[in-house]
C-alpha cells in the first residue's frame, strides 16, 4: 500500500461497510445467472462465513486485526496534535503561517482537483 491514510471513526465505519457489502455480494452472487436477475439467483447462504468462523486462522486474524487498528490508533491520534502545538510554538508569524499552509492544505485539497489539474495540464492534453 502506498499511502496509509488514518481517518476517523467515520471513515473506519464506511469501510467497515464496504467490507460488509463486499462480503455480502461475495455470498450472494457467486452463482448469479444473468437471466434470473440479482435477486432469482441461487442464494448461496452463510456458509462462507460458518467455514470463516470455524477456521483455526479466526482467533489469530481477530486478535491482529484488534491490535493493528488499536496501535494504529495510540500513534495517529496524538500526531495531529502535536504537530498543531508545535506549529503554534513557531516565532515569526509569516513561517508559522507559510508552515501551516503546506501542512494543512493537502487536507483541504481534493485529490480529484489535484488528478483532472495534471490531467488537463499534461502535455497528452486530456491524458485520453
């Protein structure tokens, strides 16, 4: 992974969602028959998650999963803060101000803006 990005509660509750979705088309299409549609294909039930849950790898990826999202936590939590301070603590006010420029502005700036701006700029035009 190339970026490691911490959101908050929220974002750690929409992926959870997603993986949720994933997991349930996963159980729910595998035997999806265009013809029937979406909802007349073959239900294929819970049994992917019974032989999750039954599996001797399930202890281990709960508990690995529970303490890199808590360590996760513990360190990216205080970062934002700190930094904050430490910015805050800066004599001169046009370095403080040009300091908070450059590190907040990446939060502020959307990353599609950032893509369709090198994308029109790019010498390909369009980059089509």
């Amino acid at each position: 992974m190339a970026v490691i990005r911490t959101t908050g509660a929220c974002g750690g509750v929409h992926r959870g969602l997603q993986v949720l979705a994933d997991v349930w088309r996963a159980n729910r299409v595998p035997d999806y028959n265009p013809a029937l549609g979406f909802f007349g294909s073959p239900w294929v039930g819970l049994e992917h998650f019974q032989r999750f849950f039954d599996s001797f790898q399930f202890e281990r990826l709960i508990v690995n999963t529970l303490t890199v999202n808590s360590l996760g936590l513990l360190i990216a939590f205080p970062v934002p803060i700190i930094l904050a301070l430490v910015v805050n603590q800066l004599s001169g006010e046009r370095f403080k101000k040009f300091t908070q420029t450059v590190l907040y502005s990446p939060s502020f700036i959307s990353v599609v803006v950032v893509v369709a701006r090198s994308t029109c700029c790019s010498p390909r035009g369009l980059g089509w």
